[in-house]
C-alpha cells in the first residue's frame, strides 16, 4: 500500500504475503482466467510465492509482468529483493 500524491511517495508499507497467496489463489479457483496482469509485487517473498502459484497452473494464460518499481516522484516502490 502506498500512501501518495504526484511527485512524492509518503509511505510504503506491504501487504502480507499470506495474504497475496490466498487472493491470487481464490481469484484462480473462483474465475475462469484468460489472462494475468501483474503489477507492484513488493518484496522478493511476493514474487517468489505468486510466481510458484503460476507455475502450479494446469492451463498457461498469457501473463503481462508490470513491475511498477519506481514512482514518478523517483521514489522506489519495491524492496530491493524484488528488483532481482
């Protein structure tokens, strides 16, 4: 979550990455999925955790990776785990 205007980033705080898990899976168990779109994934551990959720998938779908690392204030929005 971040706490911002135009120009400049006041706070970032993650979200729990059990969290993330349980939505990212709930979304794929509940929907029929044609596509998945990434955006901010906070930490090295988010990453990690959805992109082994995706692996689990039977069916591939498209998937668009937008990192959303960076503010336009230039303030990073990641941990720098993330980033590698």
């Amino acid at each position: 979550m971040v706490a911002e205007t135009p120009g400049k980033v006041q706070s970032i705080h993650g979200v729990p990455v059990a969290i993330v898990v349980e939505q990212v899976r709930l979304l794929l168990e509940s929907f029929p999925v044609g596509a998945i779109k990434t955006g901010l994934l906070y930490s090295g551990e988010i990453v990690a955790q959805v992109a082994a959720i995706l692996r689990e998938q039977k069916t591939r779908v498209p998937l668009v990776i937008d990192p959303v690392m960076v503010a336009t204030s230039g303030a990073l929005l990641l941990q720098k785990d993330a980033i590698a």
